[in-house]
C-alpha cells in the first residue's frame, strides 16, 4: 500500500457538545486526512508546524496514538493555532480562527526541503497553505519535490477566506488557488469553491473544470452535502448519491471523505497504477461509494480525529 503524506496545519478545534460547553479537539483539514488513511488501515504520515506547548505535545501525541507517523513534524516554539467552530441546528459550521504567527504559520521552504517521498502515493494539501509567503514557497517546495519523485498531488481546495491577510481581495485569492491548482493530480472541491473559482476566471463551473484538465490534471471530485457527488476527468463522469445521514456535527466530513478517497487510491502498488484507476468508471464509483460512507459516518460524530471512522464502524 503507497503512502499518503498529509501537509498543512494541525490545531485546536474548540467545539459545542451537548451542552453547548465548547471542548477542545484535535483537528486540522490536512491532520484529519492523515488520520482518516490511518484509522482506516492506511499509512500516512504529517509534516507541518507543530509547537511545543502544551496544546502542540497534545496535538501530536493524538496524531500518534491515530496511527500516525510523525517523524516529519516540524517543531516550533511558537505557539500552537486554535478555531472556535459553532454549529447551527443542522451541524453546519462557522469558524473564528486564532491563528497569528502560530506554529502551523511559519514554516519555510528550507523546513520542508528534505521530506522523502519513498513509496508516496500522494502529496495531499489544502489552499490553507498559500495564505502565507513562506508557507507558499513551503507548498510549492513539496509540489515540486514530490513531482521529482514521481509522486501524484492531492488537493482539497478547503477555502476558508478568514484566513487571508486582511484586506486580500477575494480576485487575488482566486488566482493564487487556481495557479496552485495546476499542479495537481487530484483536486476536490465543494459546490461552494468551485462556483468561487469559476466565477472569478469569468468561466462557467463545467468550462472551469475542463480548462484544469486541460492542463494536466487526472480528475476533479465535486461534493455539495448531501446532493449528488460528482467525478469528471477527460475519460470518465460520474455522479453517486451519497448515504444520507443525520447530521449533529459537519466537522471533518469533508476530510473523512477526501481521507476514504486517498485511502482507496492508495492501495494501488504504484502511482501509475492510481492513474489508471481513476479511468475506470466501475472502480471511481466504488472509491466515492466508499468515501462517502466515510462522510456521513463522521458528521454523526462530534469533534474531528475522534469522529474519523474506522473500517469496522463503517461496516458494522
């Protein structure tokens, strides 16, 4: 089975329980994907800012009592980003972020410059990463060393506009997600960000996705919540209705279902091999079949690592 090395922030999610108390979680887009491939049997590994408070030795020790490798974290005695999540009465998320000068924050090129990617099937991040100018040129770093070794990239666009500099114009946003874009294998989207996207390259969302596999890129996954599911690649569309599922708290679905994908893909022998497999229209549909269970499996859950399922849940 190939790995999946996950890029990015791991922070402190504080969420309501029952009670409406907020409690603290672990979480982080790119953290819960790593912990999404390894709950479900898959190896992962993370890289990104880790602190060394007290939240930031948490943090870690969660990646790895999660399976986890975190032999590439970078430590950073900054301190460590937290998020204030509220839910609606349908689980559906807002967020206030802490996140100024923060572990996760100032990582650089030369902190990431000699991530292997032996046996890597994918470089997975979210446009979190290009909100910074160090964190950019960290992302770009990867990209690049992980096309020398021949490793695909995956990218959940993941758009959190209040994590831009103040005073970022939402045009300038659009173009630097949309040049990271270029150099990925596998992007998903919500309905939100790709509407986002298109509407700022003056394309409509069907000529905006053509144009992105026109430069390259092997398949584009498309969630909308509950609604239908879309794959399109230059060989093979396909739409699933995904489970339904009562939802008490939508944090880390999106990355439960991105981790399902990655996991699926990854059991491929080589990244040629996942190439291929995203041409089958049998097999892709299997892979959001499944990604999708992992989806609505969390948003019954609260929190974000602890929400992440394992095979057994799935199928029990």
């Amino acid at each position: 089975m190939l790995n999946v090395v996950c890029f990015g922030e791991v922070l402190v999610d504080f969420i309501p329980n029952e009670s409406g108390l907020y409690t603290p979680h672990a979480g982080g887009a790119p953290a819960n994907v790593a912990v999404a491939v390894a709950k479900l049997g898959g190896n992962s590994r993370f890289v990104g800012g880790v602190s060394t408070d007290a939240m930031g030795n948490m943090l870690e020790k969660s990646l790895v009592n999660h399976g986890v490798d975190t032999h590439s974290v970078i430590k950073k005695t900054n301190k460590t980003a937290l998020v204030l999540i509220s839910l609606d009465e349908h689980g559906e998320r807002s967020f206030e972020f802490y996140r100024d000068n923060t572990a996760d924050l100032v990582i650089d090129s030369a902190d990431v410059n000699s991530i292997s990617f032996e046996q890597t099937g994918f470089l997975h991040l979210c446009s979190n990463t290009l909100t910074t100018d160090s964190l950019s040129r960290a992302t770009y770093t990867l990209i690049n060393n992980a096309k020398k070794s021949k490793t695909l990239v995956s990218c959940d666009v993941n758009l959190r506009l209040n994590l831009w500099p103040a005073g970022t114009e939402s045009e300038a946003i659009a173009a630097k997600v949309a040049e990271c874009l270029t150099y990925c294998d596998v992007i998903k989207f919500s309905q939100d960000e790709l509407a986002f996207l298109a509407k700022h390259s003056s394309q409509t969302e069907s000529e905006y996705v053509a144009s992105l596999l026109e430069k390259g890129v092997s398949g584009v996954f498309v969630t909308d919540g509950p609604n239908p599911i879309q794959y399109i690649s230059s060989s093979v569309s396909v739409t699933v209705t995904p489970q339904s599922a009562e939802a008490i708290d939508t944090t880390a679905a999106g990355d439960s279902f991105v981790g399902g994908v990655l996991y699926k893909l990854c059991q491929a022998q080589s990244q040629e091999q996942v190439t291929e497999s995203l041409k089958s229209e049998e097999y892709v549909s299997e892979v959001i079949d499944f990604a999708s269970r992992c989806g609505a499996y969390t948003v019954t859950q609260r929190g974000a690592f602890d929400a992440l399922p394992t095979i057994e849940q799935l199928f029990k």
